[in-house]
C-alpha cells in the first residue's frame, strides 16, 4: 500500500461543513488505532511487580491500585536495570539470577531490611529461628531466591516470550534506562531514609558491599552455562512444569515449617541444596534436542504457578481479593500456554510445507 507524501491534515475534516459528522465511537476508534502499542520495556516495568507483589498477595489488591506504581519504580526499575545490563553486557541467564539475588539484598537488605529487622512482622512467624550476626540467614536464603528468580527472571522470561522478535536487543533507550535507575535509586532511599528501622547502619554498609561484589561477578559470568548438546531428548514440559512445581514448594516449606525441625544451617542448605539439583537438572535438560519455548515457559509456569495455587490461603488469611487474582493469574497462566503450543504448531506446519514443496520442485 502506497503512502500519500501530503501531511495528514490535523483535523478529523477538511473543510466545512463536513460531509459527515463522525460518531463518537468512530472518533474512539481512530484514537485507538493512533496510540503507540506497549513495548517490551515497558511491559517489564509493568508486570514486575504485579507478579512479585500483587500475584503473592505481600500487596493485596486493593492496596496497589495506590502504591503499584511505587512498587513500579522499585520492582520495575530494578528488572530493567538488570535485563538491559545483561543484553548490553552480551551476557544471559547466569547474570540475571546474580543480578536478582543483587536486587534482593537492595531490597530487603537496604530499603525495607527485613533481613535485619527483628520486629519486621513478616519474621514474626521464624521467631528466633535463623537468626545469626543480626541477620536471619533463613529469609535471607529464600527472599534472596524469590526475588531472583519470581520477582526478576520470570517477568522478564515472560516479555521475551511476548515479544520473540526482540527477546536479543535492548528494550529501553539509554535516556528511559537513566530514568529507570534514577528512580530505583530514588525509591531506594526514600525508604532508607523514611522507614526508620532498629537495624545496625554496619548491616547496611555490609548489602551495598556484597552488592557491589555480585555485580562484579554477574559481569564476568559466561553468558550460557554448559560446554554443548547431551545425548537424548529433552524432557517433556508437564515433567519440566512437576519439577519446578515441586522445587519451590520444597524451598518454601523450608521457611514455613522452619526446616522441619532442621537446625537453621540446615534449612538453608536444603534450600540451596534443593535449587542447585533442580537447577542442574533443568541445565542437562536444556541442552539436550527437543527443548524449546514450551519447555522454558514450563519452567517459568512451574515455579509461578505456586502463587496461584496459594491464594485460597490468602483469602481466608486476611487478604481480600486474594482468591480473584489467583484465578486470573491461573487462567492467564493457561491462556499463554495455550498459545504457545498453538504458535509451534503453526511452526511445524509450515516447516513441513517447506519440505513438501521444496521435495516436489527437486522431483520436477
């Protein structure tokens, strides 16, 4: 279709009177049509922290209406950060998850310092268990996981699945990227400075050093983890989804029933302990034929869909609303899995049609 090379006139009619009013439904269409459609970049920023924060109930509904887009700046700011250094860096997943962990200890460890915060009540529950050199190791061991793998890897994981085209680029310019920084670093010390807590400043000077010592690190690491293919094929995704399923409900559980009567040294190795199998055996897994996007969103759903399946528990704990995010999260978890298995089926019929026609020109 040919462009006309004349302006578009700025105005819905060229002169008047006008042939034909137009309704305002057309009027509302026309707009729509106009509007720039939501990039990648900013599709992070926004699914961020509706998965870490909204989809796990820590902010109920109601409640983030009012503060999602402070949660937005921290959340959202700190995803895009990490995304784009690894991009730029000509890293990949290796760095994400050490940038994650990274963000947790910006978090947890500096804004809000949980991590230190004897009288924070989400530690109410650990009592003195876990505690050592006036930090809780066990909430260290899974808020450090969470954060790294829902509140970073899988949104972002999610946008690149959204957006196939451009999962290898840069999804901000450098000017959005200085904003985004700007106000993660901005919300980060509103809450230093505004959040008074009982916690030694030492605690503090300590997260910035391990911070900057993990960024460090997270810029040498290979990009990719594996020296190449295995033998065999991959495992399917329902088996892949089961795994990642069962791995976070074990790392979990290890917070929640405080080990199980383990010393707290061991509910943290069994945490560690549990992601690196279940890691290392995703990692064999990828490597070997077979695995495609459907097996990587079957990690990420996996993982995911423990928040869901959490929310009836939520609900009748206090949080309202709880059980419908829970049931939109879950069919939205479906929806996109269904549309991923329609997208490779399409792949692989197309493939197929290549080959018939490329077979029937050689019998020619």
């Amino acid at each position: 279709m040919t462009q006309s090379s004349s302006p578009e006139p700025n105005h819905y009619w060229p002169s008047w009177p006008p042939p034909e009013i137009p309704s305002i439904l057309s009027l509302a269409r026309r707009g729509l049509r106009r509007q720039r459609p939501l990039g990648p970049g900013m599709a992070l920023y926004i699914l961020s922290p509706v998965v870490a924060e909204l989809c796990l109930g820590s902010t109920p509904a109601f409640n983030y209406i009012f503060f999602g887009w402070m949660l937005s700046l921290m959340y959202g700011g700190g995803a895009i950060l990490i995304r784009e250094a690894a991009v730029r860096w000509g890293k990949g997943w290796p760095t994400i998850l050490t940038l994650g962990i990274a963000y947790a200890i910006a978090e947890e460890g500096i804004a809000v310092r949980t991590f230190f915060d004897r009288t924070a009540p989400v530690l109410k529950p650990l009592g003195d268990y876990g505690w050592a050199g006036g930090a809780n190791w066990v909430w260290i061991t899974n808020l450090s996981l969470y954060h790294a793998v829902i509140s970073i890897s899988i949104p972002i994981f999610l946008v690149m699945l959204a957006y196939p085209a451009r999962r290898n680029e840069p999804w901000v310019s450098d000017r959005w990227l200085r904003r985004a920084a700007v106000g993660f670093i901005g919300i980060e010390l509103f809450w230093l400075l505004v959040y008074q807590r009982p916690v030694d400043g030492r605690l503090i000077v300590a997260s910035l050093a391990v911070i900057a010592a993990l960024v460090a690190l997270a810029r040498v690491l290979p990009a990719t983890l594996g020296a190449g293919p295995l033998a065999g094929r991959a495992p399917s995704p329902r088996r892949v989804a089961v795994v990642a399923f069962a791995a976070t409900v074990g790392v979990f559980a290890m917070d929640w029933t405080k080990g199980f009567g383990l010393p707290a040294a061991g509910a943290v190795a069994a945490m560690l302990a549990i992601s690196a199998v279940a890691g290392l055996w995703f990692l064999r897994g990828s490597r070997r034929a077979g695995w495609t996007d459907r097996q990587r969103y079957a990690l990420a759903a996996g993982i995911f869909v423990f928040l869901p399946v959490l929310s009836p528990l939520m609900e009748l704990s206090g949080i309202r609303f709880q059980i419908v995010v829970g049931i939109v999260t879950g069919w939205l978890i479906v929806r996109q899995w269904r549309r991923l298995r329609a997208r490779e089926a399409a792949a692989s019929a197309e493939a197929d049609d290549a080959v018939s026609v490329g077979s029937e020109a050689t019998a020619a």
